[in-house]
C-alpha cells in the first residue's frame, strides 16, 4: 500500500475531474497570470512560486462547477516544498507566532502596547479571542470590546495568542501541529467554557484547535449585546453615512460574519451598498496566504481592483470585519475612509493608514535595520 501524498492525490483528482471551462481562470487574477487552466498545472505540478502566488481564498472552488478546489492543490504544494527544502522558509520565520521576536510581538513592544491591566490568560468561564492582527494594530479597538463584553460577562479573560494560521498556511505543518496542542492545552487549562472571537481567520481556524473540546466558539457579534449599543449609541440613524461592505475570504462558505456584521449595522442605522464582488463571490484584499510576503505585485493588483469596486459606490466609508483588509485597504490612498465594522458599532475610530505607516517606519534606515535583526534573531 502506497504512502499517501496529499499533493499527488489532489492534483490526480483535478487533472481527472476539471472540464477546462476556464470559469475559475477568469475569477482569479492569479490564475489568469498563468494562462492555464487548473487541469495543465495538476498534469505537470504547480511550482513553488505558484503555490505561494495564491491567495488560498477559495474563491475557484466557490465558481467551480464540478466543486473541485485549485487552493487545496496549491496549498498542498506549500506543504510539499517545505517538506522537500524546495523553499527555505526559515527566511519567513519573523511570521511565525510560535517565536518570541516574531514581528507582531514586536510591533507591540516597540510601541508599548500590552494588555497586563486586563489581566489576560486568566482562569475565566468566557474569552475574548481578538486574534493577533487587532492586539497587534488595533488596541483602543480591543479595548473597547472586552468592556463591552465584560458587562455581561464579568468572569472574561483575554487570550492573547494567534489562531496559528500564518503557520497552517505557510506549510510548515509540523510547527503548526505543536502550536495548535499549546492552545489547545493552554484553553482547556484556563477552563475556558466559551472562547468570543472577533477575526473571521480565527473563527474558522479554531475549529480543529478545539476538536474534542466542549468549548463553545462564538462571533463577537453574537456576544455583543446590540441593544446596548444601540441605546448608548452617539450617532443618530440619520446621521450614519452610507458604507461599503468588504467581506473577508475566510468567511465566503458559511458566511456567518457577513449576515451578522450587516445585520448589526443595520440595526445601528448604517446602509451597506454593496461592492460588485461581495459574500460568497468576495474578493480577496491582497494579503491572503501571506502573499503580501511573496507576491508584491499581485497584491498590489488585488487591492487596486477591490478599491476599484469600492470607488464605484457613492459610500463615504470602506468598512471590513476583518483588521488584516483593513490594513491592506489603508495602504492605498482613498478618499473613503476604511473602518473595521467594530469601529463603527462601538464608536472608536481608527486611523488604519496611520498604522501602516508606523508599521514600515520601524525597520527604516539604520535602526530599523537593527530592529530587523532583533525580529530575526532565533
């Protein structure tokens, strides 16, 4: 019996099974790049630069007729050049959240952001699970959802881990197996009963952490107590401006973060116009699969045409329930300004573009040279 091989196999299946009708081709700009069809790069293998050219947004398997996925085909061959030395991801290692000086970590001791007053990974019955992007570059935001969770909750602690995800889909899969058993130990230690997450990533990547676990997942916008909000809300219903509503790649199968986030700005007095490409047919904002690491030029390309879309509505603000868009929204200039839907709901604007500039401005020039090594050091 042969060993199996989660690339051979899922290539056998879409070489055998895809028709060539070229639909995915024409939703993907990745794949019309490569000016093949799913079925040609299964037959001779996608390389490793194709593999960490896709967004693995699902979008192609979301198009697809036969319901065949070209994302699980290139994520597969992540898995499989990193397993075979054919790239040497070590050189990516500042993403990696299970290292102490990986870059987000960082970022925050650089600008002293901590939540120590909030007694995080604590003993509680319920968790906020912010996922690293908003501890990292949205801090007031974190803020202001724990309190609000805490009024109904005052047994809440904050978890201030990532999901793991950089990990699963950079293909370092060994690594991402350890990390997923810490959090899995770490949560059933705390005796954390229900765990709230606010990341759309996270939300669908917790899953198979909690396996086994009786811990109730929840979306932040479940655990959010809208009547509150609407009661002490500052803006009347006719005083909210029309939005534009980006959803978040993670969320395109079930689309549970999309029917929440717009049914509570709806009840919060917001009208969402919609962008061309929304829910299940949404874009990708540029940065998923990390391409933003390997693919520049793609995911410049992405953002543009998401902004495009966003340009053609008569919105005034670009909103988004995921903080990672909302950071590689704001690194193009608009004159829509991008908001996280928390942001909204609770009141707490943001100046995302002002932290991306920070971001970049701390490994400029010489110190940010040093600073660089000290993200890299092992």
């Amino acid at each position: 019996m042969r060993n199996p091989n989660p690339l051979t196999d899922t290539c056998q299946v879409i070489a055998q099974e895809c028709t060539e009708c070229g639909q995915c081709v024409q939703a993907c700009l990745f794949l019309k790049e490569t000016g093949e069809t799913p079925a040609a790069i299964a037959r001779r293998g996608p390389s490793t630069n194709e593999a960490y050219s896709c967004t693995l947004c699902g979008l192609c398997e979301t198009v697809c007729p036969e319901s065949l996925s070209p994302r699980d085909m290139f994520l597969a061959a992540r898995k499989e050049a990193v397993n075979r030395g054919q790239i040497d991801i070590d050189n990516y290692r500042y993403m990696f959240p299970d290292r102490k000086n990986n870059v987000m970590a960082f970022y925050r001791q650089y600008s002293n952001i901590d939540y120590d007053d909030l007694k995080p990974d604590k003993e509680a019955s319920a968790a906020f699970f912010p996922g690293c992007a908003m501890l990292t570059y949205a801090p007031e935001l974190v803020r202001a959802v724990f309190a609000h969770l805490q009024k109904s909750r005052p047994d809440l602690t904050l978890i201030t881990d990532c999901c793991g995800i950089p990990l699963d889909q950079l293909g370092v899969s060994r690594r991402y197996r350890q990390f997923a058993g810490y959090l899995q130990r770490k949560l059933a230690g705390l005796k954390i009963k229900s765990l709230i997450t606010a990341c759309p990533s996270c939300y669908y990547q917790l899953p198979s952490v909690l396996s086994g676990s009786s811990i109730e997942l929840l979306t932040v916008y479940e655990a959010l107590e809208l009547d509150s909000l609407i009661r002490h809300g500052t803006s009347s219903k006719n005083e909210n401006p029309l939005i534009t509503l980006h959803d978040s790649c993670p969320d395109r199968r079930l689309g549970t973060f999309a029917k929440q986030a717009r049914e509570a700005l709806k009840q919060m007095g917001y009208s969402v116009r919609e962008l061309e490409h929304n829910r299940e047919h949404t874009a990708c904002c540029g940065s998923g699969g990390q391409i933003s690491h390997f693919r520049q030029d793609l995911s410049q390309q992405l953002i543009e045409r998401r902004w495009q879309e966003a340009n053609d509505t008569e919105a005034k603000i670009f909103a988004t329930y995921c903080v990672g868009c909302a950071l590689n929204f704001a690194k193009k200039p608009g004159d829509k300004k991008v908001q996280h839907v928390l942001n909204l709901l609770l009141n707490v604007p943001q100046d995302f573009a002002g932290v991306k500039l920070k971001a970049a401005q701390i490994f400029e020039g010489p110190q940010g040279e040093k600073n660089w090594e000290k993200v890299m050091a092992d």
